[in-house]
C-alpha cells in the first residue's frame, strides 16, 4: 500500500494518513484487545474491522479537509467566525448542493451508498453495500430509543457522541462535524467494543484471545505456560481460575488479566482503583497462595511448568495485567498493576520505538540519532523481565 494511490490525487495523503490511523487501531485492538478480524453489529451483522475502522478515519479526513480546513481559511480571510461559517455553508450550496452546515444530516440509505466506495477490497473491487450498511449501524447511536430509555428512568450504557458519532433520529441519521473531525478514533473504536458492546457474544472470547496471546509470547521467550489452570478447592474456598501461569530461570509468574476499556474521566479511573482493580488484589493473592501450595503439594502442575517435582520452592511473582493504563505500576493487595501494552513491549523489546525511530520526526541523521539499548543487554531472562517490569524501564525517558 505504500507505493499504492488511494482515492484520487489530491485527497491521496490524507487518505494514506486514515489508513495508516486505522492499521494502528487494527494492531492495538487485535494485540491488545484480543478481537479478532470481524466484529458483530447489534443486529447481528458481520463486518470486516479494518473496514469499519478505516470508516470511521476516513469520516475524520472528510470532516478535516471540507469542513475545519475550509471554515479556517474563511477565518483567516474575514476575522468574523460567523462570517466564516456562512461563507462555508453557502460555497457547500453554491458548488453542487454540499451540506456544509455545522451539523449535517441524510437518510440511512443515502449514508450507505456514499459509504460504498470506502468498502472497497480485492474481492469486492466495487464495493460491496452490505458490509457498507453494518458499517453504518456499527457507529450508530439510536437517538430515540435513547430518550425512551431515559425517560423511563431505565439503568442502561449511554453512549458518548465520540464512540458511536452517527446519530440516528427517527429515519434521519446526523454527524458533527466538530466533534467527528477532531475526535480521537482509536478511543471511540475500542470503548464501542468494550465498554458498549460488553454483551456481545464475542466478549469473552477477546478476554481469551489475550490470555493466549500472552501465553504464546512468553513461550517465545522460553517461559513454559499453564492457562487457565483451576487449583483444587483448598480450607479457604476456591481462589477461581488462574488466567496464565508461567515458569523460567527458577522463577515462576501468576498472571491475573483484566479486559476493560479507556476511561474516559477521572471519576471513572477512580471507579476502575476501587473496585475491578482492588479486587484483582485480592484475587491473585488467592490465586498466588493457590500455585504456592500446589507446587509443593501436588506434581502435576510442576511437570507443567518444568519444574522439578520435590525442588525447594521457586519465586512466585503475581502481576495484575490491565488492558487499560490507570493506576499502572501501583500495588493492589501488595500485588504490581501493569498494562498489557508494557507487557508486550518488554516481551517484545520494542522500547526503542518509543523514541522516535530513527529520527523519523525530528530529521536526525540514523547513525548520529541515539535510540536506547535493548532491555536485556545481558540476553533474556526472567529475572531481567522481572526487574524491566518492577523498574518501568520500559517508560525510561519517554
């Protein structure tokens, strides 16, 4: 895609931009969030997720380039904003009947079939107006049904005008400008799947594509893995499924794994402390004491992680991973709280790319532009992981 032109000439790099934006997103919710390549409308419709993210990037670059761009330069030429939000209304009339309006408006079939062309692939060179139609219910908030439900005084997710920016009322669907060209795509996407969408059927299989997803990198560094393993019901109870166990150096982590979504104000990162997170505290130290007893009690969980059966007790660290980054890096019942995105870059050791690679924008020269060593120097270890993690050198001039 790189050498490829997308749309026409002069829209080519805002479009290249928008599909870079969604390849991002695509990597961050694919990694991170454990979905997979297809997501589910509420109607029950299956659209491709690279589509329905590049939708929504494309929207922005639309918004961007004929509406903020253009009311800018209005400004800039009249000093009145008034001025410029009449000119911008009436140049949209005058040129071809373009809706220039600070808010904009069109029938649900009339928002597909200008969706259409953004559906093209390989198999579907024309489009295809199918996927085009889920794509617009995906990003729909139905408008009127959220009055009923609001005044009915029912309990209920609201929507935020980010997460979901097509606004359905009645058979009229309507956007702002305002809000879609400068809103973050990368948070609306993410909190439309998991903070609205939590009863999807695909839910909890995202929270298992996580877990397995970890698994198989820490395998890659030569960590023998146990998930999902259930300890015996001890005096205490049952301490519940422990998400991933794993083993190297003499060293063995428990980790408790937490899918979530970005909160999106301080009361609600509030919320999130005191009481997904304070319970994951006491849930891995449940867990913690669990694998403590049964590697010394029991073998077969030893065989699993390759440890020798009878051997003294090996250092036992429990992490809670988070999807999301509040509260990183404190403790939880005197357990580590870390996200899933550090995880993965210390197991990847790509800190490196969060410093400029290469001097890619401040134009250094490559071999003048210094980049931080790797984290393990010395080769990997888990004892080296372990003190990545408890140290934040992952963050270290960042």
């Amino acid at each position: 895609m790189a050498t490829q032109r997308i749309g026409s000439a002069e829209n080519h790099e805002l479009n290249q931009l928008a599909y870079i934006k969604a390849l991002r997103t695509q990597l961050q919710l694919t990694d991170v969030y454990g979905v997979s390549d297809t997501v589910t409308t509420k109607a029950g419709d299956t659209v491709p997720l690279f589509q329905a993210l590049l939708s929504l990037e494309l929207m922005n670059v639309f918004f961007q380039r004929d509406f903020l761009e253009t009311y800018v330069n209005h400004l800039r030429s009249t000093g009145n904003w008034a001025m410029a939000l009449g000119m911008l209304a009436f140049n949209g009339l005058r040129d071809g009947s373009q809706n220039r309006f600070p808010l904009t408006w069109s029938s649900r079939d009339d928002k597909i079939a200008n969706m259409v062309g953004w559906t093209v692939a390989p198999e579907h060179p024309q489009g295809n107006p199918r996927h085009a139609a889920a794509i617009v219910d995906f990003w729909t908030s139905d408008w009127s049904k959220l009055a009923t439900q609001l005044r009915a005084g029912a309990t209920g997710l609201k929507p935020d005008l980010f997460e979901r920016p097509i606004l359905k009322m009645g058979q009229t669907l309507l956007q702002l400008p305002w809000v879609v060209g400068l809103q973050n795509n990368s948070t609306a996407a993410i909190n439309n799947l998991r903070r609205l969408g939590q009863r999807r059927g695909e839910f909890r299989a995202e929270t298992q594509r996580i877990e397995t997803q970890l698994g198989a990198m820490l395998e890659q560094r030569g960590f023998r893995v146990a998930l999902n393993w259930h300890p015996p019901v001890g005096l205490d109870g049952n301490a519940g499924e422990v998400d991933v166990i794993c083993a190297r150096d003499g060293t063995v982590l428990v980790l408790e794994v937490k899918s979530t979504y970005l909160r999106r104000s301080q009361q609600d990162a509030w919320q999130h402390e005191t009481t997904t997170l304070r319970k994951a505290g006491q849930q891995i130290r449940r867990k913690v004491a669990a694998v403590q007893l049964a590697l010394t009690n029991e073998a077969e969980l030893a065989q699993r992680l390759g440890l020798e059966v009878g051997a003294p007790a090996p250092a036992i660290y429990g992490w809670i991973v988070d999807t999301s980054i509040e509260c990183d890096h404190q403790r939880f019942g005197g357990f580590l709280k870390i996200s899933v995105e550090e995880l993965l870059i210390a197991l990847r050791d790509d800190r490196h790319l969060l410093h400029d690679p290469s001097g890619m924008f401040t134009q250094a020269v490559p071999a003048a532009h210094a980049e931080p060593q790797g984290l393990y120097p010395q080769g990997f270890s888990a004892g080296r992981l372990i003190e990545v993690v408890e140290t934040r050198a992952v963050w270290d001039g960042v």
